[in-house]
C-alpha cells in the first residue's frame, strides 16, 4: 500500500461564500506535501467554471493514523479562508467551544 503524505480538498462556493460543497479533482491523493502543494492550482483550474470562488488546501496525513481517518471537517470563511482537518468519527473529544453553522462534514 502506497503511503499519503497529503490530501487536497477543493470547496466551490457561491460569490458570497454562503453556499459551498466539495468539489471532485481528478487527483486527491499525494505521497508528498509538496505533490499536493504543486498540483493544487492545476486541480483549480480542472473545476473552474463548477462554482463562483473556488478555494483549495493540503490536509497532512499523519502516517500512523492514516487507514483510520474517515471524516474532512471544513468550514469556509466569509473571507474565503478554508480552514479543514481531518477527522476519526469513533474518538471522542470534549469541547464547551460553540460550533459555526457553516461546518459541513463529509463522509470519505
């Protein structure tokens, strides 16, 4: 099994960043950092035209977790700022922090 470094997600949105969902690139996957990083802008470029703003980023994937992440966690900015990490449904983690409403979740 080959091991992920990297995951690009790619979000489109509407003008006013309201509405925004996960955009499929042909290449998602990346052994290295700097793969993921160098193809971002082409993956852009690939979905252009699917949403009015379009905004990207490399998630690290930790190796000793990776066959355990089932979950991107997202929420996008007013700003257009794309904050994202992956998660593991099956750990539990405390928080009093009130969540955004504009968080979406995805199934991978």
């Amino acid at each position: 099994m080959e091991h992920i470094a990297a995951l690009l997600l790619v979000i489109g949105c509407s003008n006013t960043m309201a509405d925004c969902r996960e955009l499929q690139v042909p290449v998602s996957v990346f052994e290295t950092a700097d793969q993921c990083v160098a193809e971002r802008p082409f993956a852009m470029g690939d979905v252009q035209g699917q949403a009015q703003r379009i905004v990207a980023k490399c998630l690290a994937v930790d190796p000793a977790l990776e066959d355990d992440y089932d979950q991107i966690v997202w929420n996008v900015r007013a700003d257009g700022t794309l904050d994202a990490s992956l998660a593991i449904s099956n750990v539990v983690m405390a928080s009093n922090a009130v969540r955004p409403e504009k968080d979406h979740l995805s199934q991978q």
